[in-house]
C-alpha cells in the first residue's frame, strides 16, 4: 500500500500553460490561440532536452531559455525579433508571479494532510526560481520545506535516481511504499520507475508515448478534478 506521496511541481500542481500562454500573447499576439496547446508541449520538450546544458555550462541558462521558446516557435514557422525573444523570459517570470493552486489540488492536499500522508516533492529548476513558485503557491501550508527537493539546491536531476533515493531518505520510507506524481514521461515517469516507485503519468496535455517508450506507470490521469478523485480514493493508492 502507498504510504507517501511526492509531487512533481510545474505543470503538475499548477498548470504551466497559463502564464506561458499570457507571456505569448503579450510578446506574440499574432500567434494562432488554436496552436497555443501545442506550442507550449513543444516549449517544455525543448526545456527539458536543454536543460542538462545549462547544468554542464554547455550553455548559460540565459541561452537555454532563450533558444527554447525560439526553437518551438520555428516548430510553427513563426520566426519574431531577437528583442521579443529576449524578452519572453521576463514576460513569463511576471506571468509566473500570478499562478494559484488549481481548487483541486488544494482540496486534495487537505484531504492528505488530514489522513497523516507523508508529502514530499522533486522538482528539477534552479534554486531560486523554483521556490519562487512554491512560495506563490504557497505549498509550505502542506509540505514541510526540507521535504521539497530542487535539483540545483541537491546537485541531483530527474531523472537520476537518485534524488528519488534522497526523497526517501526524507521521508524516511522505502522505495515500495511511495507514490511519484509528474507530468513529464522522461524526468518523472522513467526516473522514479527506475528508483522503484509507483508512479502516475499525470497526462493533462495529452502527450503521446514515444516510439521505444512502454507505458510503465501505474495510471495515468488526464485532468485536475480526475487527479482530485484518485488522491482522494483510498482504494487508488492500494497496489
């Protein structure tokens, strides 16, 4: 039976997509709304696919996310002024400043809480960035701040397992008895499988599984309020 459980941050207790969308519209407001969806996957793709150089110095992490919104732009064939993709990040920083708790998420942090279940989360970001948001989320009401784990503050990246293994060490319970929910299939899902983890696929942006990938999470969940009701079931956190 699960006994903890942790969370990935972006795109999973909060939804992403909004203060991206409102730093795209700002900067790009030519930009077709229809394509914003998948505009912002291709956004976290190259994130995620760049992110490591800005760890090795491969890159500053001024260049990574400068050329992560240019790349997924170029996906779409829209090609904006250095100067408005300069500018995107500060755009998006403020926008970040205004995210919120989904009203789901919220009630099923309470319902945990009250129930005793040890809560934790990993997230991989810089430090300070990282719990900028936490603090605008203000996920410390729920989650003790030495159970928040940020890759730069740790010098341990999902999906290392590693960082997974530090998890337990906080939570002071085993690899069987956690639960790890995220959004990304190669960060989250594949790296708490290979800690030895219970792992949901939190899939509200309908990402498909790549060629070579198998679907090696328990469920996958595809939207706030059925994330909600799974936390809140008991029977769902029985193996």
């Amino acid at each position: 039976m699960i006994q903890g459980i942790v969370f990935d941050l972006d795109d999973t207790l909060y939804e992403q997509q909004a203060p991206f969308a409102a730093a795209i519209n700002t900067l790009f407001p030519t930009f077709p709304a229809d394509k914003m969806n998948a505009l912002f996957i291709r956004f976290r793709y190259y994130s995620d696919f760049h992110y490591m150089k800005s760890i090795t110095g491969e890159w500053s992490l001024e260049k990574m996310r400068y050329e992560r919104i240019r790349l997924a732009l170029a996906d779409f064939d829209f090609a904006p002024a250095d100067a408005d993709l300069d500018a995107f990040q500060t755009a998006y920083d403020r926008a970040l400043q205004t995210i919120t708790l989904p009203v789901e998420i919220s009630t099923a942090l309470d319902s945990l809480v009250q129930q005793d279940v040890p809560l934790g989360i990993i997230t991989n970001g810089p430090v300070e960035r990282q719990t900028d948001k936490l603090e605008a989320l203000q996920l410390t009401r729920w989650i003790a701040p030495e159970k928040i784990l940020i890759s730069d503050g740790v010098q341990i990246q999902k999906p290392d397992p590693r960082i997974f293994k530090l998890m337990e060490e906080r939570l002071d319970l085993s690899a069987e008895s956690l639960l790890y929910i995220g959004d990304s299939f190669d960060n989250d899902i594949v790296g708490a499988k290979a800690a030895g983890w219970s792992v949901w696929w939190f899939n509200h942006q309908a990402r498909e599984i790549l060629a070579g990938q198998t679907a090696i999470f328990e469920k996958e969940i595809t939207s706030f309020t059925d994330l909600n009701t799974a936390l809140t079931n008991k029977k769902s956190l029985q193996r």
